[in-house]
C-alpha cells in the first residue's frame, strides 16, 4: 500500500492512517512528486478568511450602492431628454444611449463580478475548513474504532 500524503510504501496492516513514514500527515514542503496535497488546517483557513474580512465589507458595500447609482443616474438624466422625445419608450432609449448611464451600468456590472467573486471564494473556504472537520472526526472515529 502506498501513502497518498508522501508516496511511502508500506504494509496494508498499518491501515489507511498508518503510514509509519509521515504518520499520514505528509512530509512537509508539497512537491511535484507528492501524490496529493495534504488539506490546510482549519485555523488556518478561518484566518484566511478574517484576513480578508474588511475587504468583504467594501465589495459588498459596492455592489448593493451600485445599483442605486445607477439608478440614480437613470432618473437624472430623464430630465435631460430633449423636448423632441415624447414618449416612454424614446426616453428611456435615449437615456441608455448616454455614456453617463452606460458608465453606471459598467460600475453595476464590475461591483456585481468582485463581489461574486469574493463571495465565491469565501464559500470554497468555509467548505473546505467544513470538509477538514468532517475528515477529522471520521479520523478520529477509525481510531477509536481501530482500539
């Protein structure tokens, strides 16, 4: 049997957490040869995150003024629209048609993308700090079943 932390080779008696090598904890620095990247502990994930807290608070702070900009900007400039344009419909083309607005839209767009982004990421760490809990107590659970 070989160890998925550090590639060591061993006996299948020593079980799936008996590596006597690295003791199923891998050898340290990852490598190209290591077969699987030993998982971050959970406190350093959750500090990841708390790292990146304040900037969570402006993206987020961006992405729901955004559309109040916009929409802001959309009912400033509907009184600009020239006399000409009398009806709904050809105001509210000729307000998108502004750069001002399509400039509010743009914002929209970029607050929306970052904070997804963000949001996204935080995710993928709080899942995977979830996914190290649950690896760790099923660990300690085949301990306790192995004595």
């Amino acid at each position: 049997m070989n160890c998925e932390f550090c590639g060591y080779e061993y006996d299948e008696d020593c079980g799936k957490y008996g590596c006597p090598n690295c003791n199923g904890e891998g050898l340290g620095e990852e490598s190209e040869t290591t077969p699987r990247k030993k998982a971050k502990g959970v406190d350093e994930l959750l500090a990841e995150v708390r790292n990146r807290a304040p900037n969570y608070g402006a993206l987020y702070g961006r992405k729901e003024t955004s559309d109040d900009y916009m929409k802001g900007t959309y009912a400033k400039l509907y009184f600009d629209v020239p006399d000409h344009l009398s009806t709904a419909p050809a105001r509210d083309a000729w307000i998108r048609t502004q750069d001002e607005y399509r400039a509010a839209i743009e914002r929209k767009c970029e607050a929306y993308a970052e904070w997804k982004t963000a949001e996204t990421y935080i995710k993928l760490i709080l899942t995977e700090a979830e996914v190290w809990r649950t690896k760790q107590a099923t660990d300690r659970n085949l301990d306790k079943a192995h004595r």
